[in-house]
C-alpha cells in the first residue's frame, strides 16, 4: 500500500517525466533503468532507492538534492550526503548516503554506540 509520500513522489516524478517530455523507455535508457522498474515507481507499487533517484535525476531535469528532498531522504537545506553524516570519514559519509535511510538511520546508530564505547573504554585505561 502507497504512503502519500510515495504517491507523491510517484506523481512527481511522472509529471517532470511528461513535461520534459520523455517517454518512459527513454528516460529507461538515458538513466540506465529498468522502464519496468521506472514504470512501477511511477504507479507507487514501488519507492525508488537514492541510486535509482540519483540515476533519474538529470535526465528528468531535477538536481540530486531536489529529488532527495521530494523523497524524504534529505531535509530541505542539507547538502547531499551532510544529513547526520558529521564527523564521518568523507568516503563513509559517501557510501553511507548512497544507502537507504533506514539503513543509514541504522549504521549511523551503530557508529555513535561504537564511538561511546571506545570513548567510555579510554576514560577507563586513563589513570
């Protein structure tokens, strides 16, 4: 079942698609995806991962970060791969956003848990 997030994005993106105006097999082949793929993203039947967005987003006329914002996985304002990212290596922080929020809700929590740890062990081993 669609969440009106993803209806509303499925209706965006279908929209941007048409008044570019691109076919779906077009915009298939210029972002280098599935049209069946794209053709459920467009229905809601599916939510598009940050690659398949990251992939759709210039042929469709959007910057990376518009999109990500339309979808929910970056606030508006926060630079592409920024959001709870801090403190990260650049090339984690990198390959963390190209992830699903989830995920990187998830391993971003990880981390924080690791870092006290070793954090709470060091306070320990200091005389």
């Amino acid at each position: 079942m669609d969440t009106p997030g993803e209806t509303k994005l499925s209706t965006i993106i279908k929209r941007q698609r048409v008044m570019v105006p691109l076919t779906l097999r077009e915009l298939a082949a210029k972002a280098g995806v599935s049209a069946s793929h794209l053709g459920r993203v467009e229905r809601g039947e599916r939510f598009p991962s940050a690659n398949i967005l990251r992939k759709i987003a210039r042929p469709l006329g959007f910057d990376e970060d518009e999109l990500f914002m339309l979808a929910g996985y970056l606030s508006p304002g926060t630079p592409i791969g920024a959001e709870s990212h801090e403190g990260l290596d650049p090339y984690v922080a990198k390959m963390l956003s190209r992830e699903p929020v989830e995920t990187q809700r998830a391993i971003i929590g990880i981390l924080s848990m690791l870092k006290s740890l070793a954090q709470s062990g060091q306070e320990k081993e200091s005389p």
